[in-house]
C-alpha cells in the first residue's frame, strides 16, 4: 500500500480532483492556444488587468450559483438580479446622496429576490427554472419601468467607495480580491461546514436528507438568498466600475456564469461539484472572451463556442456510466 | 445492564386507518431489549404502515405507544430518533455522491460552535465502525470511499453503522434483503448479528421465511393488517414456519 507515501497521495488527489484537472488542463492548454495564435496581445500586461477588471464580475455569482445548482435546483432570474442591485444603488445613491446607503439598500432588495426564489420552490414546489424564467422577466421589467429604460451616469469610480470595489492596488483592480476571498469562503463553507455538507445532500438523496432530519427548504432558500444577495452585490460593482447603469445591465451574464458552473464539472442533475471547479470553468469562459477576441475572430463566435462547450459538456455528463 | 426480557417497545391495540381503509387493526407487539424479532407478512399485511406507526410517520387512530416503559403520544420521527429507534432502509437513506464518512454522520454532523464540521473525528469514527462492527473487508474501501461505488449490502452496512455510532435501541431493518445477492444477504446477516452483540433490538421486516429465521429470536406473522401468529424460534422448525406462513397467506386470499 503506497496510500502513504507522497506518489500515492499525488495520486490519490489527482483521481479525486479529476474533473478540476481536466479542466485546470484545458486552461492552459486555450491560454498556450491564443498565446500561440496572438503572442503580441498575451504578452501585453493590459491583456491580464483587462482580464483581472472583469472576471470578478462572473465569478462572484457563479460562486452562488454553484451552491444553488449542487442543492438540485437553477436560478434563470440572478442577471436580472444584478440589474436590480445596480439599479437600486444607483436610486437610492442619486436619493440620499449617499453610496453607503445605495449598497445596503441594494443588498436588501437582492436579499429579497433572492428570498423570493427560494420560498416559491421550496414551499410550493414550483420547477425552479420555470418560476425564475418568471422572476427573470419580471425584475428586468421593474428595472426598464422605474427606470424609464434610461441610463444614469454614476461618477463614484474615485470616491473611497469606488476604491474600496472596484479601485486598482498597483496596476491590480481590486475586484479580483473581493472575488478571490469570496472564492475562499464559500469554497470552504462547501466542503467543510454543515451547511456545504447539507448543500449536496439536497441535491443528491433529498429523500434520504429529509429521512435523517436536513431541512432541505431551508437550504435551498438559504442559497436562492445568498445568490440574491451576491447578485445584487456583483451590480453595485459593475456600476462602480463603469461608472454607468444602463437598465440592461447583467443580461450578458446569464450566459457566461452558468456555462461558468456545467464547464466547472458541477452536476446540472445536482448533489456534485466544488467551488474550485467553477471558479477555474469561470477563468476559462473569461479566457475564451479575451482568446477570440484576442486572436481577431469575430466577437460572434464568442457565443457560438461557449454554447457548443456547454453543450459538450452537458453530453459528458449525460452518458450514462457503468 | 438493562434486564432481559424488559420490553423496549410495546404497542397496544394499535389501529390505523387511511380513508376508511383498515391498515391496522388492534395490533399488540412488544420488542424486548436485545432480542431480534421477525416480522413477516404478505404485500399489503400492513408491514409498512406498522414501520411507520412505530417511527411517528404515521399517527395511529386508536392505541397506545410505550417506549422504554414510557407512553408516549404525538410521536414524531425527530422523536422516534431522539428515543433511540432508527430505521435501516434499503438503498434509499444514503447520498450515493456523497463519502462514507459523510453519510453516517447525516443530518447529524459533529461540529464545532461555528457550525464547521469535525472532520478528524467523523473520519476516524467511521473507520473504527468500517473496521470494527461492519468489518468491510476489501483495503480499497476507506472512510472517503464514494457510496455509490459500495455494494447493496454495504450500503446497509453504512446505515447500520449509523445506527450503531448514534447507540439507537432498536434497529429497524424495512426489507433489508430484497434484491441482493447471496453473498450481500450475508452480509446484511451479518450487520444484523454484530447489532444483536452490542446490546440492540432489531425488528427484522422481510418476505423472505429464511432469512427471518436465519436470524430472529421471535417471529411474528401480520395479515390482513394484525398480528396472526406469534412463535418462539426454538419452538417451530424453518419448514413449520414456512407451512404457517402459506396457510395464512392462502386463508387470506
């Protein structure tokens, strides 16, 4: 038995983070493609800082959303959900004058959006995907109708509150920080608290949780909550860092962050999947965006890969194995 | 030490009824302390709806419940758990994705005050349980082994060893051999006589004649929703068990 030894736990760690390898493998692998294929653009520093400003902005609620896809549900509505926190912080900024009061207020409508979710499906049984295509339309239409579908210019980006987002420490946008440690903290909530513990339960034997006394309802309206929350969060920081909100804001979103998650080797049938996984599927998707454009394709086929990714690897998932 | 023959669990003129439908019917059974009793019966008996009755699924209409000497009303199954009945299912109480040391210890994890979980302890407990009562003899099966990758049987090893590590009183075990192999009926056997040497009761649910009284102290007959036949097992052969069986069985249809 080499279990011990330092090959046989290097083993062991690679056969239990497989999926997470392949993965880390193939981000390398696209970034030595697009080095290869654009070397001038992937030497350039502004390439990685430009990278480093807005993957944050995917990988907060692809976090969230991993939480809610390994509990065995989905949420469509948290795009919506990000524009509805930038939208609120921008009101309530341009109300009161003040952004601090924009951000708590904003975290609370994100709080009850995502609490909204949560309920629904939980005590009403309602398919999540069905009640958040729902959820979806109807926030994006409050944000349109309150906002007259007009933009707002929000010059926030050099008050200390700009900084404290969405500012730069050295040539590094501080985005990336807020993302990494939330990245910590979730990923270890997951794997090491009661409520990660509880989280795939959910998702994988609800019967057997329900059986042995896990309130699954209130695990699953504890992740709608967060992601709502989150989502609202990652909005206030698109608005800091554009200085903008534009009534359409974080419909690109839904997109990138879900293929962020399937790509990250979470199972869309629930029960399976780590933070680590989603955030390196996150960098990918990022890496994607800066690669084609990078590279002089067209920004179309931007979409086109992405989807074909996803759906490749939904397929994966999908065969059934012995 | 608890006395011998002191009844852990006794029903009194248990009923229950769905909808007019008579699912129990004036049922008494005692279960003493460290003893295995057997409970056998056609579909439809009223095995399932007993189980239920006697793990605060299901209140009964009529009837009284005693655990350990004490009645007991209202039960429900966070108190069924909590006065030390726990229920072995057949593959449905354990999260297939999930490790060993994660499914004994569900819904009931040790943690900190934090609420993070103690991973040391629930590894290390489970292996003692792995290697000790469960003796899982293959080196390739460790505390962070996946569930789905056991076998039936051992994934009812895995539920007994819950059962143990949280010191139930009585183990109830609902058809714990249908669908298994040969070898995987064994192995469940097995659990079930480690359970009976560490001091527990265990109401054994099962079709299969055999392998009740392969293992019960005290069988019991259900039909048609009560309590038909009652035998010590020293006092009936395998074969007389198995003509009882089929004369009720046929007087019922």
């Amino acid at each position: 038995m080499d279990g011990s030894s330092f090959l046989g736990k290097l083993k062991g760690f690679f056969k239990k983070y497989q999926i997470e390898m392949f993965i880390l493998g193939t981000f390398l692998g696209l970034w030595t493609l697009f080095f290869l294929i654009n070397p001038r653009a992937f030497t350039n520093i502004y390439t990685y800082t430009a990278y480093m400003s807005h993957v944050p902005f995917m990988i907060i609620p692809v976090l969230f959303l991993t939480y809610v896809i390994i509990a065995g549900e989905i949420d469509m509505s948290f795009p919506s959900v990000i524009g509805l926190g930038g939208w609120v912080f921008t009101a309530i900024w341009g109300l009161t004058g003040s952004p601090i009061a924009g951000l708590i207020i904003a975290l609370v409508a994100g709080l009850l959006a995502g609490l909204f979710n949560g309920i629904l499906v939980t005590k009403l049984h309602i398919p999540s995907l069905m009640l958040t295509i729902g959820t979806m339309y109807m926030w994006r239409g409050a944000i349109m109708i309150t906002s007259e579908g007009l933009g707002r210019a929000v010059p926030l980006k050099r008050t200390t509150i700009g900084q404290i987002f969405v500012g730069r420490l050295g040539r590094v946008p501080v985005q990336i920080f807020w993302a990494v440690a939330l990245a910590v903290v979730t990923g270890i909530i997951l794997s090491r608290h009661k409520f990660g513990t509880h989280v795939y339960f959910s998702g994988d034997s609800p019967e057997a949780a329900k059986m042995l006394g896990v309130n699954i309802s209130r695990v699953k309206i504890i992740a709608y909550t967060l992601l709502g929350v989150f989502s609202a969060f990652t909005g206030v920081l698109l608005v800091l860092d554009l200085s903008t909100f534009w009534p359409s804001l974080g419909e690109g979103y839904l997109l990138l962050v879900i293929s962020s998650v399937i790509i990250g080797g979470t199972s869309i049938y629930g029960g399976a999947g780590s933070i680590f996984g989603s955030v390196i599927g996150a960098l990918l998707i990022g890496i994607l965006q800066t690669g084609i454009l990078a590279s002089g394709i067209s920004g179309f086929f931007t979409d086109f890969v992405i989807g074909l990714i996803v759906v490749v690897a939904i397929v994966f998932q999908s065969i059934p194995r012995k | 030490m608890t006395p011998k023959n002191w009844n852990l669990i006794e029903l009194k003129n248990v009923s229950k009824e769905f909808d007019g439908v008579i699912a129990l019917k004036g049922v008494n059974l005692s279960i003493r302390s460290n003893e295995i009793v057997g409970l056998v019966g056609d579909n439809g008996a009223g095995k399932t709806t007993l189980v239920k009755v006697l793990t605060g699924v299901y209140p009964p209409n009529k009837g009284e419940i005693y655990i350990k000497g004490k009645k007991i009303d209202n039960l429900t199954p966070q108190k069924a758990r909590k006065l030390g009945i726990e229920v072995v299912h057949q593959q449905r109480a354990v999260a297939l994705l999930q490790p060993i040391w994660k499914n004994i210890f569900m819904g009931r994890e040790v943690v900190n005050f934090l609420g993070f979980l103690n991973v040391n302890k629930q590894k290390e407990e489970t292996e003692r349980l792995m290697k000790g009562v469960l003796r899982f003899r293959s080196e390739a099966v460790t505390p962070d082994t996946l569930v789905k990758t056991l076998s039936g049987g051992e994934r009812q090893g895995v539920q007994v060893a819950r059962a143990l590590y949280f010191d139930a009183d009585l183990v109830i075990l609902d058809e714990p051999t249908t669908a298994l192999s040969i070898t995987e009926v064994d192995k469940v056997l097995d659990y079930v006589r480690s359970l009976k040497k560490e001091g527990k009761s265990c109401l054994f649910i099962s079709h299969n004649i055999s392998h009740v009284y392969s293992i019960a102290d005290r069988i019991v007959i259900m039909d048609r929703g009560a309590i038909v036949e009652e035998f010590r097992k020293k006092d009936i052969s395998e074969r007389a068990l198995f003509d009882q069986m089929k004369t009720v069985v046929k007087a019922g249809s």
